[in-house]
C-alpha cells in the first residue's frame, strides 16, 4: 500500500508546481470565451485585465468567440498561448490557464 501512495504524493506535488487558473463563459452572455481567457490570464499573473496585452495580437477574438458560440456545433478545444500561458478554452464553457515553463 504504500507503494500506491507514492506516485499520488508525487502527482500532487508536479500539479503544485504548475497551478492553473479557470474561469468559465456562458453562450448568449456578456461573459464570452474571450472575456473568460483575459479573466483568467489576469488573475493568474494578478494584474488588472488592461495590463495584459492585446489578445488580438495573438488570436482573433471574434474568431474565438465564434468558434463556441456558433450553433453549427464548432469545436470543443482551442489551444494557444497568450502573455506566457497555455490557454485551453474548451466547448463545454470552462478556460484554464497555466504558466508556460521556459
């Protein structure tokens, strides 16, 4: 049994060192996958939203936005990176941002 315990021990310390952030949109609201992106990526680096820069220069934010708000079905993940984080938007309404290890 305590064979079994280690690798969780492990697991538990590797998601430490690497802490994410959500945050979630909801379809036909203000709160969009773009809001929710620069929501999270704000919170995470603990700056107010305007300090980050342009997501546009990294992504298309109508484009985004269209991609999960379409009633054509869209995609159900979208991966990128965006003021040093792995952003992952998924279809379902959640973002997640981690740091990107340089």
């Amino acid at each position: 049994m305590g064979e079994m315990g280690t690798p969780v021990n492990t697991d538990d310390s590797s998601a430490e060192l690497t802490p994410s952030t959500t945050a979630e949109w909801e379809q036909d609201t203000e709160n969009t996958p773009v809001y929710a992106v620069v929501s999270a990526v704000a919170e995470a680096e603990g700056v107010d939203h305007v300090d980050l820069p342009p997501l546009y220069n990294v992504i298309d934010p109508e484009a985004l936005n269209a991609l999960f708000t379409s009633d054509s079905g869209g995609v159900s993940t979208v991966e990128f990176e965006y003021a040093g984080y792995a952003v992952v938007v998924r279809g379902e309404g959640t973002v997640e941002v981690c740091p990107v290890n340089v």
